[in-house]
C-alpha cells in the first residue's frame, strides 16, 4: 500500500459553490485574501469540526493534510496545511505559496531535512520528501490542474523563482 490509501487521502468533483471558490482563490485577490485568513480560518473550521474538517475541504473541496516538517533555524515543529496531488501510491506537494513571490518556509525546511510527518483525518504517517524529477513535475502539474486550476494560475503569475514540488513517501521504517 501507498501514502495515499494508508492516509485515505483522496479528491472529489467539487460542487458549483465550490468551484466558485475555487476560481476566487486562484485568482489574484483571492490568493492574497486566502494567503493572509486561511490559517486562522482553518484554525476555527477545525476547532468546531473536532478536525473532521478544514476550510478548504468545506469551501473548495479540497482535502488538506497537515504536513510537520523540523524547522531549519529553530529546530522545532513546524506544521502546514497543504492540498497535496496523488501521484501513483505517493502523494506530492507544490510549493506555490498561493502565486505570492516567497518560497513557502516548509520548501526550505524539507530542503534542509527531508523526514516529515503527515497527518490527515487523525491518521498519521512518518514520510521523506525528495525533489520530484522533471518526468514527475510534469505529471504531478499535469494532475494538479485537473484537481484545483489555481496551481497552474499561481505558477503564472510566479516570476523569478521555481516552484519546488515534492514526492512524499512513506518513510523506510513506516513500510
């Protein structure tokens, strides 16, 4: 078994209002509105579901998972909510940081220590995060555009630097 079925992890036709989000969030102001209140929002959805759900899988349809990386200066935990692309039995996750121009902190911090942990609806996986190769950027774009079309406008509107994605599979000792 994969990363995807052991975390259940999966995507579904998201309904009219959920589209309708969706465009808002891939959109240029959407982005930034969603980039600044998603994580509080996220914080109170998860709070009164008891963390059935998140503001993503209510609002868009998109499952989030909540990938815990070490921080590269601290040290310490840090978590962060992604939507993540199944490719084959592994799950992959792009580093868009909704179009805005920083690289995501998570990006750095796997780059600096590739073990991570994560977690979707209360099933946890220890996981290792490598680079996915040019074959595997093709097709995990190819797959996030059929499962939310604001990666391919966030990649647009991306200018001096590249979008880091990577693979996550379960770790040697999780298998």
């Amino acid at each position: 078994m994969g990363l995807a079925t052991d975390l259940g992890y999966h995507h579904r036709s998201p309904g009219a209002f959920q589209r309708a989000v969706q465009a808002f969030a891939s959109s240029r102001p959407g982005a930034w509105v969603f980039s600044k209140l998603l994580r509080h929002l996220d914080a109170v959805v998860l709070r009164v579901t008891r963390g059935q759900h998140t503001a993503p899988s209510l609002l868009a349809g998109l499952p989030v998972l909540d990938l815990t990386t070490t921080g590269r200066k601290s040290g310490q935990p840090r978590t962060s909510h992604l939507i993540s692309v199944p490719v084959g039995d592994d799950l992959a996750v792009l580093g868009t940081n909704f179009g805005q121009p920083r690289t995501p902190a998570w990006v750095l911090n796997l780059e600096a220590d590739p073990r991570a942990v994560v977690t979707y609806q209360q099933r946890t996986v220890e996981v290792v995060a490598r680079p996915a190769s040019p074959d595997e950027v093709r097709e995990v774009m190819e797959r996030a555009r059929a499962i939310y079309g604001g990666y391919e406008k966030y990649q647009q509107r991306i200018s001096g630097r590249r979008v880091r994605i990577f693979r996550l599979e379960p770790a040697p000792a999780a298998r």
